[in-house]
C-alpha cells in the first residue's frame, strides 16, 4: 500500500480530506516523518452492511404483518399536527 508524505501544517490545514482517503498518510516536519495517519475505513463499511441489514429486517416485519409504511408516516404526521395544536 503506498503511503503519501506530508508536511505537518499541509496536514492540518487538509485533515478533512485526509480522513477520506483510503491510504495511510506520513506526517513529516522538516522532512522527517514524525507519524502516520492510518484511515479506518473498515468500521464505516461494517456499520453500513450492519444497517442493511437492520433494514432487511424491518421490511421483512412489515411485510409479515401486513403494515402499510405509507399508512404508519401518515398516521405520525397526523397525530404530530395534533400535539403541536395543542
């Protein structure tokens, strides 16, 4: 995996899009490297299939028994108009 070398202040003043590559990054000062930034992407991508699948799952429930999602928002948004009326 190839790494990108740094400067500390480049480094700071671009850390946003450091965090979203997927390489590791070399932080150097006065050309020596004093760290290295290491993105863990891998815990995003597990709470995204993790949250598929919680979806699955709820659509698998409405499905069974019967419930109309449509119905369920409309049947919130009614009752939300009716406590803020209040």
């Amino acid at each position: 995996m190839e790494t990108t070398k740094v400067g500390i202040r480049e480094f700071r003043a671009g850390l946003s899009e450091f965090i979203a590559l997927n390489t590791p990054v070399a932080v150097t000062r006065h050309g020596q490297t004093v760290g290295y930034f290491i993105p863990a992407r891998g815990q995003n991508e597990a709470e995204l299939a993790a949250l598929k699948q919680a979806s699955q799952v709820l659509d698998d429930m409405l499905e069974k028994h019967t419930v109309d999602p449509e119905a369920v928002v409309a049947e919130f948004k009614q009752k939300r108009q009716k406590a803020r009326a209040q």
